[in-house]
C-alpha cells in the first residue's frame, strides 16, 4: 500500500518559529528573490517544512 501521509502547510508566522527567525524576515527573504520556498495561496504565504530543510542544506539560506 502507498503512503499517502499528506504534509501540512504552515503559516509565515509558523515558518519564521520553525527557522528560529522572525515573520519580518521571512518577508524580506521573499521580497528580496532569496529563493525561500514560498507558495502564495490566496493573500496568504505557506510553506512545507520538507521544502524549508530542503532550501537550508542547500546553503541557499546562507547566500547573502
């Protein structure tokens, strides 16, 4: 049988706890094209915590 275990999407502010960062941040991260993996879902940001790991140990994070 597959595993069809579905991952929740979090909020910016959910995001910026999960990073250790604050939502102002995130925002500028997204304003600013850093590559953070953001998805616009109606007025809203959301994120996969999967896609978040995946873009901070690709050292992505780290590109000023």
């Amino acid at each position: 049988m597959t595993d069809l275990s579905i991952e929740k999407w979090i909020s910016l502010e959910e995001a910026a706890e999960y990073l250790c960062v604050k939502p102002v941040t995130i925002r500028d991260w997204i304003k600013k094209g850093k590559g953070i993996p953001a998805h616009k879902i109606g007025r809203k940001w959301a994120f996969k915590c999967s896609e978040l790991d995946a873009w901070v140990k690709s050292g992505k994070s780290a590109i000023k």
